[in-house]
C-alpha cells in the first residue's frame, strides 16, 4: 500500500469517525433533553391533577360531615356495601361494590343520628382528568384502584367500563409501594410510553393517579432530526474525500521528490542540489532527524566517558525501547556499580575483620595483664608482707606495688574492659564514666536505657559502641572546652539508639583533621551497618547514631 492510499485512508476513517460520534452524542443529548422535559411537563399536569382532585375530594368530604342532613338512601339493588365499610368512617371507593363496577367515590359518616353515605360526583373528576392540555394527541392522565383495575374512563377505549380495565404497569406497582417516580416504560395497552405516577391517599381512600403520552408521538422530531443527521454526515464526508485527494497530493509530491533526492545521494552523486532546494522543508526535516541521531549519539558517547571515569552516577535515558547501544550502556553501568558495591563490601568486611581483630588482640593483652603481670605482682605483694621485716620498707614497697598494680588495672580495663562481656554495655559505660568523674571538672551526665534481661545487643557492637564513646569523650575533654556532657544509650526492638550531646565550640565536619576520631566513628558505625547525624554547631554538638538490632 502506497502512502497515498494509506493517508487517504486515514484521513477519511478519523473524519468518518468523528462525523459519526458527533452526529450521535448531538442526536443523544437532544433525545435525552426532550425526554426530561416531556417528563417534566407530564410530571406538572400529573401534579396538578392530584392536587385538584385531593382538593375536591377534601372539600366534599368536609362539606357532607358538616352537613345536619341524614341520608342513607342509597339503592342497595345497584351499591351494595358490606356492614364493614358502613361501620367506617371517611372516604371509600365502592367501585368493587358498585353492580356494574362503575366508578364511585363514597363517603361515611357515623352520627348519633346513624350512618350517613354519600356518593361523590364523578363528573367532578372525570372533568379535571379529561383537561388534555399539554399532552398532546396521545396523552391521558387516568386513576387505578387498589386492586389494579382503572377507576377512570380510557380515551383509547371509550366503550369499556374502567373497572374492566387491568393496570398493572410499574408505575402503578411502584406508587403503591410508595414510590412517586417518573419513567418510559409500557401501559396497559401494552405501548410504550412517557409515565409519571404517585399515589392520592385521603382518609380510606387510595388511588394511584397517572399522566401519560405516547413514546411514538414525541420521537416525531428526533425522526426528523435523525434523517437531516444522515444527509449532513454523508454530505460532510463526501466534502471530506474531495478534500483529503487534495491534501495527499500536497503530501506526498514531496515526500516523492525526496525519495528521488535519496536515491541521487545513495548513487554518490552529491552535487545534484536542484531537488534539495525545491524541497527545502521535506528536507530540512530529514536533516533535523539526522542531526538528532548525531545529538543522541554525542549523548552515548559522553555517558561512556563519564562510566569510563567511573563517575557512576551520572544519568542516561535510551531514546526508545529500540536503543541497543542505550540498553547496553546502562548494563555497562549497572555492572560497574555492581562491582564497586562488592568492592565496598569487601573493604567493609576487611575492616571489620581488622577491627575485630584489633578488638581480640585488646583482649588478650588485657588479659595477660590482668592474668599474668597482676598475678605475679599479686604473689610480690603476700612476699613482701611475710619476708619483709622492716616495717617502713615493707609499706614503702607495698604501696609501689599497690600503686602498680592499680595502674594495670586501669591498662588492662582500657585495652578491653571485663565487664562487657559479664554485665554488659550499659553497667561498662556507666562504670567507666564514673571513673572519669574523678578525674575532670566536666560535667558528664549518663542515661542507660538498654535491656538489663534478654538484651540483642551483640558482643561486637557493645565493644564497638563502647569505643565510640570513648573516642566522643575523648574529644570533647580535649578539643571541644565543653562543660557539659549527656550520653544517652538506648535499646528498641529493631535499633540501637546512641545520643551524644555537648556545649563545647563545635567543629566543621568538612575540614576537621583525621586526627579527632570522627573518620574512626564513622567507620565504627559503617562496620555494623549503622547510621551517624552529626551536628557540629556550637553550644550543642550533638552525634545521633542507630544500629540495627542483629536478630
């Protein structure tokens, strides 16, 4: 298929479409519109209808109970009424109990005189529902008893009596349910028509009172309306073949001129310039599509410059889903952050390994000091105490070795303090805070909220979080002139919760020398995947540490 034909196509399917969907939502909303107000004028005449007719009933029924004049001369040979209604004060339908089951509106008044009945004119409603104006040729407005015969003389079946007729539409069912409501559906002749229904309830008396026309005579000018619909639809879409010949040829003339350009070009023959120039646009274009291909392609090789450098965060988005060397760099990249990250995780768990066993090396040293150089000053100590005879040479000597032996104390609890492992983190760090008390005017304050039962801190991050401590310490007493120092240690269930706090002078984490621990922490923190918030502002330095709780 030529393009010629493909736009022709095309053009002429989206312009049918379009004439179609809008010639069918205009004749959909005029429908729609002429139902609502059909439904709305039947709703009107209904109303008033049923207010004439509730007034008249009323008005009779007030008259007749104000009325002195006792009558119950009815003809029982023609109205035969059961004790039941008679003993029933207000307004009935006798119809059922009429002999020819003419319509008839009674009412029944009990007095000390006895019972009073009279029969409502009919004439009386039969005028108010037989005024026909606004309904058209086919309107009516009618009434349906109880027992879902009509009460009302039909005009489309003049010589039936109403009672003869059966009326059990939706619109009757709906109103004696109590249902006022409007709608197209079916009559009793069965023809579809515009309804609306409600019910006239006064005293006894119930009655459903309909106004209706014919769905046939209202369609009229939609027919009308359809019919002009079909010839402007034809009539635009013939305009529009006319008008798409015209315009293919438009199109396609130069996209002709520009195929035989290519061709020219693809023979090697540059030099013929005639038709580029007549087709100035058409080519212009061709030359912006390849001047994209270049930009796209100056793009790839920048992002392949920039991963070569292993600057890896550098974005890059393929043209389209096609974009092989596009997909491809972004394999390239993906790869390379891959391996940097099994890098970084090697280096992490070298580190670690490091640490831990700069930590273990700690505790055996620690423990041969404890074990092994106190043990034998220990021994020199009862030695001195049974050889020694001079008294001022046995305290002189006892207290170097008191002194001696408290000073590898002190050596052995800061290579690795016992307690961690026997009483925990929180009771070391309050321990060891405590010792440094005694020995500086700051003022430390520490707060142990961890789980003195059943902690999840592990060994490895309690020796960690305790060297963390020591190194926050250790700088605020050297560098920070703080006065004031709050720890906080807390345990949750899913982290570990570190708050470090002083009023020292702070520090700018950019510049700060290696020299003040801060690189130590940070990697302390990394080791045991955990996160550090540093606040270096001055009068309140603050470090906010979390590490996961290892379950």
């Amino acid at each position: 298929m030529n393009i010629k034909t493909l736009i022709l196509i095309i053009i002429n399917s989206l312009i049918a479409l379009v004439i179609t969907v809008l010639s069918f939502s205009s004749y959909k909303q005029f429908s729609n519109v002429l139902n609502e107000r059909v439904l709305l004028q039947l709703n009107s005449i209904k109303t008033l209808k049923k207010n004439q007719i509730e007034h008249l009933v009323k008005s009779e029924w007030e008259r007749f109970e104000n009325s002195d004049l006792y009558n119950d001369s009815i003809d029982t040979t023609i109205l035969k009424l059961p004790d039941s209604i008679k003993d029933r004060k207000g307004i009935h339908d006798f119809t059922p109990y009429h002999a020819d089951h003419k319509t008839t509106i009674g009412f029944v008044s009990n007095s000390k005189k006895g019972i009073s009945i009279k029969i409502l004119d009919y004439n009386k409603i039969k005028k108010i529902l037989l005024e026909r104006t606004g309904m058209g040729n086919s309107g009516e407005s009618y009434l349906v008893g109880e027992d879902f015969r009509m009460r009302s003389q039909s005009r489309f079946y003049p010589n039936k009596t109403p009672y003869s007729l059966t009326v059990k539409t939706k619109g009757v069912t709906n109103a004696f349910k109590g249902i006022n409501g409007r709608g197209v559906f079916k009559d009793y002749r069965g023809i579809d028509v515009y309804s609306v229904y409600s019910l006239i309830e006064v005293s006894n008396l119930k009655l459903v009172i309909l106004s209706e026309m014919d769905v046939d005579e209202v369609t009229i000018p939609l027919k009308k309306l359809k019919e002009r619909l079909i010839g402007l639809t034809l009539a635009i879409f013939l305009l529009a073949v006319m008008l798409s010949l015209f315009l293919t040829r438009i199109i396609t003339n130069p996209i002709k001129n520009m195929r035989n350009s290519l061709r020219v070009m693809a023979q090697g023959d540059y030099n013929q310039s005639n038709e580029f120039i007549k087709n100035s646009i058409e080519i212009k274009e061709m030359f912006d599509a390849l001047a994209n291909l270049k930009a796209s392609l100056q793009g790839a090789l920048q992002f392949s410059d920039a991963i070569g450098k292993m600057n890896l965060n550098t974005d890059y988005q393929p043209k389209s889903s096609s974009d092989l060397l596009g997909k491809s760099l972004l394999a390239m990249r993906d790869k390379l952050i891959e391996f940097r990250n099994n890098e970084e995780n090697a280096r992490m768990i070298s580190k670690r390994m490091l640490v831990n066993g700069m930590e273990d090396e700690r505790r055996r040293l620690s423990q041969e000091l404890h074990d092994g150089v106190g043990l034998y000053l220990t021994s020199l100590k009862h030695y001195i105490e049974n050889k020694v005879e001079d008294e001022v040479q046995k305290t002189e000597m006892k207290k170097i070795v008191d002194d001696t032996i408290s000073e590898i104390r002190l050596m052995s609890n800061a290579l690795m303090p016992a307690s961690i492992d026997d009483f925990g983190i929180g009771n070391t760090l309050t321990n060891f805070i405590e010792s440094l008390k005694k020995s500086t005017t700051v003022t430390i304050e520490y707060e142990d909220l961890t789980k003195q039962e059943n902690s999840n801190i592990t060994n490895q991050q309690a020796i960690n979080l305790f060297r963390i401590s020591q190194e926050l310490i250790n700088n605020s007493l050297k560098h920070s002139k703080a006065k004031n120092i709050r720890i906080t240690l807390s345990e949750f269930d899913e982290f570990i919760s570190l708050f470090y706090f002083d009023d020292g002078i702070g520090f700018d984490v950019s510049t700060v020398k290696l020299g003040l621990g801060i690189i130590n922490i940070k990697e302390r923190v990394g080791i045991c995947n955990g996160t550090i918030t540093i606040n270096p502002a001055p009068g309140s330095t603050t470090f906010e540490i979390e590490l996961p709780i290892e379950l």
